[in-house]
C-alpha cells in the first residue's frame, strides 16, 4: 500500500514539472530568497513563509479549469 501511495504521489509531481507554472513559481521561488534583504528577524521569516506558501501552492495546483 505504501509504495503504490508513493507511485501516486510522484507521478503527481512528474505531471506538475510538465507545467510551466510550476517552473515560473520554482524561479520565483529562487528569485526572491536570494534577493531578500529586510532588517528584523519577525519580518524575515513571514517573508520567508509567505514565499514557501507561493511556491508550494505554485507546484501543487494543476493549472486550467475544468468546466
């Protein structure tokens, strides 16, 4: 059971590699960590988790809309 969960979750994550919304939020990603530059620990770090948040949601949606 652990492996076919493990399949699963990995061809989900091939398929979002396949999207270039998942590269433009990767670039994104690197982008803003390496030229953020605040004063102030508190501001530092809810940058830093406003910016994880994008890049995961970036990675994990599919891009389109069913109708």
């Amino acid at each position: 059971m652990s492996s076919l969960l493990m399949r699963m979750a990995l061809d989900y994550f091939l398929k979002r590699l396949s999207e270039a919304s998942t590269w433009a939020a990767i670039a994104a990603g690197l982008a803003g960590s390496l030229h953020v530059q605040f004063s102030g620990d508190f501001t530092k770090a809810l940058i830093s988790f406003g910016l994880a948040g994008s890049v995961l949601l970036g990675i994990m949606l599919k891009e389109g809309v069913k109708k």
